[in-house]
C-alpha cells in the first residue's frame, strides 16, 4: 500500500497553480446523460473521484474520453443506448455517485441508483435529495441498498423547498428539473460557486436556469440541447488548503489560476489570525507569517467556512498564540484526524463537535494514518512543519480530491515523495 514520506521544516516558495474542482466536475459529468450533444470539459482534475465517475458513466453505456495531458474529456452520446442503473461497486467510494440519479429519471423516466458511498466522516442521508425529486413526481422506494426511481410519464416543475440546506441535493434537483416539463422553483438552495459552474454549464448547453436570489433558482424546462464547450471552476478547496500551507511555513508563496471573491471569508479569517497575503483578482502570495493568532470560527454552508477546510485549519490553530475553537456544523464524525495530529504532539480536545486547539505547539514527525480526503492532506500539512519525518498511510484518499499533490509542493522546495 503508498504511503507518503515527509520531512518537514523546508520553507515553501515558488507557486503552485490550482487545478480544476473536483467539486464542480462530478455533477457536470452526472449532467451530461442527459444530452446526445458532444460536449468537451476543459479543465478537469484527473484525481480519482473524477475517474470513478468517468467508468460509471462509461459502464452505464456514456461514449466518454479522458484526456490527462490536455485535462480534458469528451462526451458524444449520440445513438448511445444508455443502463439506467449506477451499482454499488461505482458509488461505493464516492457520495457524488447519487447525482447520477436526477439526471438517468430525467432522461429515461427510470433510475436504480446505488445508495452513496465516500469518507466515513457522516451519514450523509439522501432524503433531501429524494424529497426533491419526489416533488417533481417519481415515485421512489429503497431496497437493498439501492434506489429505485421511476416517472413514467416523465417529470413535472414544481415549487420545492428543501428542508435544509444540501449541495448534492441542489444539484440533483437542478439537473433533473432542466428536462422536466414546466417551471420548477427552488428555495433553500445552496449556492456554492460549484453549482453556479453547474448551472452556467446546463444553460450554455441549452438549459433555461436563472437564479432569483442568493437561494432561489427558477429552472424551465427544455427538450433540446446543444454541443457544448465548458472550462470548469478552480478548486476552492485546493486553492484553501495550498494557502494554509503557505501560512503555516511559506516565504512569498503564489497561489494562481483562482478567482479570489470565491474566498472571502477564509481569506477574512487567515487575515484576522495574522497571515499576511498580497491578494490579487487571480492570484495570492503568501508572505511569511511569524505570528499566528487564536481564531474562534464554525462551518457553515457557502459563503460560510467550507467544512472541507476544516482539519487543514486545526494544523494551522496549532501555531496560534494560545486556544483556538473551530465547531463543526455539517459532519458529525468529522474530527478523525484530531487523534493522529496529538499523536505528533499537537494539543486538541474534542467535545461532541467542538475542537479546542492550544498553541504553539512544536509538532514532531511520526508514522500517522489517513481516514478522510481532507483528513489526508492536514497530514501532510503538519508533516511540512514537523520536525524529522512524517510517514502517511493510506493516501489513496488523498488521491480522491488532489491532483498532483507532490509534485505541485516538490516545485516549491518540499521534500515529499511518496513510497511503497
């Protein structure tokens, strides 16, 4: 099994380019069932999630073409017979699995959907997703760990609600409703710059979406559709999680290829904690920080703190000048890397979904185990800051949502490999 192999202490400098969103190319790819158009992403993360996805949609009949040089795919469905079923050995290890779901009941009224799969860090219910689709009138039922949808008469617009907040329920719901008959209403939506990629794609493609307001989103419905050529968004999570890297230990460290006003409130956060940065429209330099300061923050639904940078902030909380909180408001088993970090000599207690950090603390390099996607990489972060070695098993987590991680840190003085 890989392991990644660190040795900490090295200043980071250079820059890293951020690749395209994990985040934002797996609905897009789950939306591309419902055309026969050709349709060709730029862009796109060659990271595991991506190419899950990828053989899923090639199994259930997709005529679909990676191309990892030029980070690109190319879809033509045009005369394709398509199985309208996802099984469990596809959705098992990715949650972004069940979007496949809107878009199979949209175009062929019938879907039999594996229930989601991915990190262990919560239960992650589907029945937001399927209170939506039910409004648009299928009928649904579970059995044996799958879903069971049909419209037979295809699906109608409806006024939706969702009860809480839920990105790949938005998304489910969006994709489905763009070929259902009438006008559909959401309200409650989440509006993560990801689904805004999403919708910007649908209508270039011949989709009929127009955003109402900040959780509002009226979709009408359209039978045709157009080739399309679309360049998915940066990854906001891998932009967040290289900009912590620079503040933890980085001298004049550029972060490019972003669009800053998708991270206001982290780089609000970073700033009130003491990390100095130079921000531009498309890129940020890290300046060398010495002094980090205790920070109390939660996370939220976008434009809130995104919980996917969560255990990367808890390395950083632990260079902070005294006790630093951090509330964990979306996963309820989110704080399984806290054990590995107080195993490198962090200090951080947990109560229910709390975190409390105190610091400084000197971490100290030690063979640590990866449970999550993020999890994974706030080992590696603590790992850069470590004295001696660092040793991470289990990096095929890692390998889900990161595209080139070693590399991108290697062109900036790093010393990471990974080993066998």
């Amino acid at each position: 099994m890989q392991k990644l192999k660190v040795k900490g202490k090295n200043i980071l400098s250079g820059e890293i380019k951020i690749s395209g969103s994990k985040n934002a190319t797996l609905p897009i790819l789950a939306a591309s069932i419902l055309s026969e158009k050709k349709i060709d992403l730029k862009r796109v993360p060659i990271v595991k999630d991506v190419v899950t996805m990828c053989h899923l949609l090639k199994y259930m009949g997709s005529n679909i073409k990676i191309n990892s040089q030029k980070k690109n795919i190319l879809i033509n469905n045009k005369n394709k017979k398509f199985k309208n079923i996802a099984p469990y050995s596809f959705v098992k290890t990715m949650r972004a699995g069940v979007i496949v779901l809107g878009s199979l009941l949209a175009r062929f009224g019938k879907a039999k959907v594996s229930l989601p799969g991915g990190c262990a860090i919560g239960t992650r219910p589907v029945d937001i997703h399927l209170y939506g689709l039910k409004r648009l009138g299928a009928k649904i039922k579970i059995k044996n760990g799958y879903i069971f949808a049909e419209a037979k008469k295809g699906l109608t617009g409806a006024q939706i609600k969702f009860p809480s907040i839920s990105v790949g329920a938005t998304e489910n719901v969006i994709i489905a409703a763009s070929l259902a008959s009438g006008i559909t209403y959401l309200k409650n939506c989440a509006c993560e710059p990801e689904i805004k990629n999403l919708t910007d794609f649908l209508n270039k493609m011949g989709a009929n979406i127009s955003w109402l307001g900040k959780r509002e989103i009226k979709i009408m419905g359209c039978k045709k559709f157009n080739h399309v050529s679309h360049q998915v968004m940066f990854d906001r999570i891998e932009a967040g999680t290289f900009i912590i890297a620079g503040a933890l230990i980085g001298k004049k460290l550029k972060i490019s290829g972003i669009q800053t006003r998708f991270l206001n409130t982290e780089i609000k956060i970073l700033r009130k904690m003491g990390v100095r940065m130079q921000i531009s429209k498309d890129h940020i330099y890290i300046l060398h920080s010495p002094k980090i300061k205790p920070v109390k923050i939660k996370t939220e639904p976008y434009p809130g703190f995104p919980t996917d940078l969560q255990a990367q902030m808890i390395v950083l909380m632990t260079k902070a000048k005294g006790k630093s909180q951090i509330k964990e408001n979306i996963f309820e088993n989110r704080f399984m890397h806290v054990p590995e970090l107080n195993r490198m000599g962090a200090k951080i207690n947990t109560l229910g979904n709390l975190s409390y950090v105190e610091g400084p603390q000197n971490l100290n390099g030690a063979e640590v185990m990866a449970t999550d996607l993020r999890a994974s990489v706030s080992l590696v972060l603590a790992g850069l800051i470590a004295n001696n070695q660092t040793i991470i098993n289990r990096v095929y987590h890692l390998d889900r949502g990161y595209e080139d991680l070693e590399k991108k840190l290697r062109q900036c003085k790093a010393k990471i490999s990974r080993i066998f």
